[in-house]
C-alpha cells in the first residue's frame, strides 16, 4: 500500500481523485477530492534534494499556521507524540530566509513574469524576515 492509501485509510477519508501537484523540491504533494467536494492537500516530506528537512516546517509555517495560528498546537502536539520536534523558534527564522531566497531563484530560474506571484510573495516574505530580525537587534 502506498503513502496516499495508507493516509486515506487511516484518516477514514471519502477520496474521489487524487492529482499530483508539480514542482515540489522536498516533498510528495498530493491535492485530495473528497466526496463532499472539499479539496484537502497531502504533504508526504522526503529528503528528495539532500537539503534539510527543517525547510518542509517553512512550509507548514508559511501556508497553514501564519494562516490559521490555532493549527500549530495541534500539530506539535501531534508531530511530538511520533517523534521530538526540533527546536522552531531558533531554526525556523534561518530556514525560512533561506526558503525565501530560494523562492526568489526559483523565480528567476523559471521566468520572473510568469511566476510573478510567487516572486512577490517571497520577496514580501523577505522584508518580513528582516523588519523582525531588526526588531530583536540581530
């Protein structure tokens, strides 16, 4: 049985169809239908670039819990009941720079016109970073 279906099962989910989603460097990306027509999407992480593994939690950081703050307890809670969390708040300033400057080379790689969201979101992403790291004097 592979990842999907153990995920599926495991979750008791209705799933309709399932779609790849491109163009991610570190981890297995799924987009979930389910019967009601609610779309859930699967992240399997993998070391697929040699590079860290802390750079999937910028992520999770970036997309889910500056979104939604209440969702971080409940995933720590969970992540730490399978396996010790390391230490976000003194790593994950560091790898979401680094996430952020890939981003913008991502971009220039790939046509800056034609990813100029992506591109805007990162060099926000940017600014952000550094306004903080001003604001603890580092």
């Amino acid at each position: 049985m592979n990842n999907i279906q153990k995920f599926i099962k495991l979750f008791k989910l209705n799933v309709i169809h399932v779609d790849g989603v491109p163009e991610s460097y570190s981890s297995e990306v799924y987009r979930l239908t389910l019967s009601n027509q609610q779309q859930v999407y699967l992240k399997i992480p993998f070391n697929k670039g040699g590079g860290s593994f802390e750079i999937d939690f910028t992520k999770v950081n970036r997309y889910i819990w500056e979104r939604n703050p209440a969702t971080r307890e409940i995933f720590e809670e969970g992540y730490n009941s399978i396996k010790t969390l390391i230490d976000l708040k003194r790593t994950l300033p560091f790898y979401s720079l680094y996430d952020s400057f890939c981003g913008v080379a991502w971009c220039a790689k790939r046509g800056i016109d034609k990813h100029k969201a992506f591109l805007n979101e990162n060099l926000d992403e940017l600014k952000r970073i550094t306004n903080s790291l001003d604001e603890m004097n580092i």
